[in-house]
C-alpha cells in the first residue's frame, strides 16, 4: 500500500509536469501558411511558427504549429508570404543619427535626381516654420541614373526659400541653399568679406566664373566637422520623439537590430537618453553599442579611455540595449586609415595603440577597429599576435571593421588569431573614381567578399550608415549578390550568393555581437525578430531584391511596423 501511495504520488507529480510544461507551451501567436526562411543551421524553409512573450517557442509544418494553439492564441495567415529573421546591421551609427533624425530627409537607395528633389521638397512642406533641412548624408550624386551633376543653387531653392536647407553628400562636399548661407553669414559674392563665424566656412565655398556661390562647399571631413557645429540640434523635449522617429524608420527598413560603433562626433548623453528609454517604456530596435570613445587622437585621451576600460564593464545592459564592444576608432594616429591610404604609426603611436589593446584583452574587452587598408591591417595583426600570447583573442571576437581592402594573406592571418570581419556596402553609392584611380581593376575586389566567404572565418554585413552610406539592408544584401552599384554600375566582383548574403545580415552579425543563441535565426527559444516581405528573397529577379519592403516587422513578438 505505501508502495502504491507512493507511486501514485509519483505518478501525479509527473501528470502535473506534464500539464504545467503543456500550460506554457501554449503560443500567443501563431503565423501559418507561411515561406519561413529560418537561416538555421541547415537553412531549412519551414511554414510555420509559434511565438510565446517575446521569443519563438516552435517552428515546423503547420499541422504541428496548429495544434500547439488554442481559443486565445492569435493566429496569422501569411498566405504563402516569405518570412526571414530580423535583420542586423553591424555598422551602423544609429545613436548619433538620432541627434538630427526629425530634420533629416533620408535619401537611402533613391536611384534618381528627380526623385531625391522630390524628397527633399516634401519633407520641408512637413517641417516646422524655420526649422533646417538637413539632409546628412547617406548618399552621394553617383547613385542617380538621370543625373550626376551639381545640385545648382536654384534647386537648392527650389527645396526652400524660408528656412535653411544643407544636403551633405556623404564627406565629402556639401550645399547650402540661399538662406542657409544668409543664415550663416556667408556673402553669396566671392568680392563680399565675411565676418565672424562665417569666416571659417566661406573658405570652402565654390564659386562661379562672376564669382557667385554655387551653393556648393568643398573640404571633406574638416568643412563638414565645422559646417555641423552649427547645425541646430533637436529641442531636447523633442529627442525622445526624434529617437522613436529614427527607429520607426529602421524597422520599415527591415532592421530589427544594430550593432553602433561610437564614431566621430557622437555626443555622449544620446547614449544614456536612448538606455533611458530603453529601460523605462522600450525601443523597438536593438542597440548594442561600444564604449564610445570618439576619435581619441592624444596620449591624454588614449589614457582616460584605458581608465574607462578598467571601470566598465561590458555586457550589463538588456536584449534591447546593450554596451558589448571597444571601438571602432580608440585611437586615431594608430588605425584610422581611409579608403586610400593606409597608417603608418610612430613606434610612440604604435605604444600607445598596444597599450590600449593589451588593457582591452586583460579585462576580456570585445574589441572592433576600424581598418581598411592591408598595411594597416598587418600593423595591427603584429600587435594582436603579442597580445594573443598572454590573452588568447579568439574567444573576445575581435574585429576588423570596413575592411574594404583586406587581402588574402590578412584574411589567412585573421583566420588564425580568431580575429572576424565586418564589412559594409560602401561602394554601393557608386563614386569610385579615386579608388579605380589608384588601384585600377583591383578595385572590383575591394571587399574581397568572395574570398572572405570561403576562407570559413566568420564575417557580417553592415553599411557604415547613416553618413557614410545609406542604411538599407535589401540595398547591401543586392549588392552582395550583384555587385553593383545603385547606378548600375560593376563596383564589386567577389559577390555571394543569397543564401551566404543572407546568413552574414542575420546570424553571422548575431555572432559578432555574442548574441548567436538570441538573434538571427528563426528557431525556437530565439527572440521573435521576423519580417514578412512583400516578395520571395529567394526566388525574385535579383534586380529587384533592393526593392524588398518588408510588410510587417515583429520585434519580440510584437508587431513595430507594417501590418499583418
Ligand atoms: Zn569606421
């Protein structure tokens, strides 16, 4: 008898389990009838999914979803849409996007002029009454097929009369309408003799042959630093607005996550007043960020950032905002090449780049560094192969990012000190002509993305938005696949298939970002990122992969944009 007690206690403890297990694995969402692309390990197609809180709790045919439902559990009918994970940018300066974002007219993958005037003419109808126009960036004359010419001062006009209007075409010039200029100071007459802070911009402007301003301003990143300073930023009553504003707009994009390296510029408290929002009522993109140092130039500044890898700590925040990495720039006359010309560092500047290096990988600092050229890559792979004795790297995941001209013996070294590559569609936006000039058909290799897919090491897509290059992920992913540019020009040879292309948006960025059992890939006990496009990724004319919209984007099992 007490043997039967005991097993019938037994047995109802098991009953029990079983009916608490079953309690739980009752969906709030099921989405059937589906094309779920799961980027898994296999990148197996399923039909359907479950989604439980904010994660994915199954995923298979629809017999077996259906029947994980119940009266309450939602049901959506994707009537044969593709379904793929959320997507990832690993380079994207999202948070200092966000200082200007209610004023910025976004021209991200627009192919005409004529559309572009059109944009820009629009958004002024919507901007408050003497509020700046400032279109910063992310795109550049080369990517419009009518036209590749100067915006003349009469467009500019044509934009605005009434309040300031600047368009900045990547860093390289930018333009000013009337009363910007009038705004700033800054004679429209090259006889006319500027006063006062108009001094220092007016060295830049472009005349004509009668000596008036073209509206156009040469001088790349010193103009461009300068010109910014000037810019009004956001009501600080409006930034949270202007923070949901930009975020909003990257969920239409696609992108559910990014990964915001600092960078140039970035002003410290956008970082706690995103965390802020972050923790008090939400955001609805992933930020995982590094410990934004801005560009630190001076043996000064490289100290006081080798104090704060000592005092923080990364990893401490959520799933929806998160301090993980160092970098991208930590010190400037050590690393900081560009697209043409490498870094050749003192050995003083090179001390110091280690002495930075060796105080990340003793406190088990991720590290990314932004790096394009070989030789500057070479430099660094010295120094991280001394580091690697004491402190072994390959488990920090650290990273080259840009990497645009990376070639096949740095890739090899790469491979062997665990070191991982993010690489970003820049030569998307077409103007190539100082890069062809100087390296002439190597060019085409530039990023070697072929050759970094096969050597096995793990690498992702991003675009180094939202100055530098435009922002959409359809538009990187068509040009992984294509190699061309938004012109339709050949800018890159080493292309990938849809699948690899794919796969380095989503879980090869999750990865970088030690978020590989969180993001990335549709399975269960992953979070629910999942977009519903309007077309098949896999099975459309590849022109128009870059023309993917996704119809709903779902965050954490709720929905941030579109509808279902
Ligand atoms: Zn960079």
């Amino acid at each position: 008898m007490k043997f039967y007690r005991g097993t019938l206690a037994a047995w109802l403890v098991q009953l029990c389990i079983v009916f608490s297990a079953h309690a739980q694995q009752v969906p709030d969402q099921i989405y059937t009838n589906g094309k779920i692309i799961t980027v898994d390990d296999y990148f197996s197609i399923q039909q359907a999914v479950a989604v439980k809180g904010e994660r994915i709790i199954a995923v298979g045919n629809n017999d077996a979803i259906t029947s994980l439902a119940d009266a309450q559990t939602q049901r959506i009918d994707l009537a044969g849409k593709t379904m793929i994970p959320g997507l990832i940018d690993n380079h994207n300066h999202v948070v200092r996007a966000t200082e200007y974002w209610p004023n910025d007219p976004r021209l991200d993958g627009v192919t005409t002029r004529s559309k572009a005037l059109k944009i820009l003419r629009n958004k002024s109808k919507t901007l408050p009454k003497g509020a700046w126009l400032m279109s910063l960036g992310g795109w550049q004359e080369s990517q419009f097929i009518d036209s590749q010419a100067d915006f003349t001062l009469a467009e500019l006009d044509s934009i605005a009369t009434d309040r300031p209007v600047i368009l900045q075409s990547v860093y390289d010039h930018i333009y000013g309408n009337s009363a910007w200029f009038k705004a700033m100071g800054i004679p429209m007459s090259s006889s006319s003799t500027p006063i006062g802070k108009a001094q220092g911009l007016s060295q830049y402007v472009v005349w004509d042959d009668n000596g008036n301003a073209t509206g156009r301003l040469n001088g790349g990143f010193p103009m461009i630093s300068e010109a910014i300073k000037q810019f009004p930023s956001v009501p600080s009553d409006e930034q949270e607005d202007a923070i949901k504003l930009a975020f909003k707009y990257y969920n239409e994009l696609g992108l559910t996550s990014v990964y915001d390296p600092g960078g140039v510029g970035i002003k410290q408290e956008s970082y706690a007043r995103t965390k802020q929002l972050a923790d008090s009522e939400g955001i609805t993109l992933r930020v995982f960020h590094t410990l934004n140092a801005g560009v630190p130039n001076s043996p000064e500044a490289a100290d006081l950032l080798i104090k704060r890898i000592h005092s923080t700590k990364p990893f401490q925040g959520s799933a929806a905002f998160d301090l993980i990495a160092m970098g991208e720039i930590y010190y400037g006359p050590f690393h900081w090449d560009d697209e043409l010309d490498a870094k050749s560092p003192s050995t003083f500047e090179l001390s110091i780049g280690r002495k930075i290096l060796e105080a990340a990988a003793s406190q088990a600092w991720p590290v990314q560094t932004h790096a394009m050229q070989p030789e500057t890559i070479d430099v660094l792979f010295d120094v991280m192969t001394d580091i690697n004795k004491e402190f072994p790297l390959r488990q920090l995941r650290w990273s080259i990012t840009h990497a645009d001209n990376i070639g096949a013996s740095q890739i090899q070294r790469a491979r062997q000190l665990g070191v991982n590559l993010q690489m970003r569609s820049i030569s998307v936006l077409g103007d190539r002509h100082q890069i062809t000039e100087k390296f002439g058909d190597a060019s085409l290799d530039m990023p070697p993305l072929r050759l970094i897919q096969d050597s096995g090491i793990p690498f992702g897509l991003g675009t180094d938005g939202t100055k530098a290059n435009q922002i959409s992920p359809f538009v990187t992913l068509w040009w992984a696949i294509t190699g061309q540019a938004l012109n339709g020009d050949l800018v890159m040879r080493q292309t990938l298939s849809r699948e690899e292309a794919l796969i380095a948006h989503t879980r090869s960025n999750a990865y970088l970002m030690f978020q590989e059992a969180n993001l990335g890939s549709i399975r269960p006990g992953f979070m629910a990122d999942m977009l519903v496009l309007d077309q098949d990724y896999l099975t459309i004319p590849e022109d128009q992969i870059k023309s993917i919209r996704p119809v709903a984007t779902i965050l954490g099992g709720r929905l941030v944009s579109g509808e279902l």
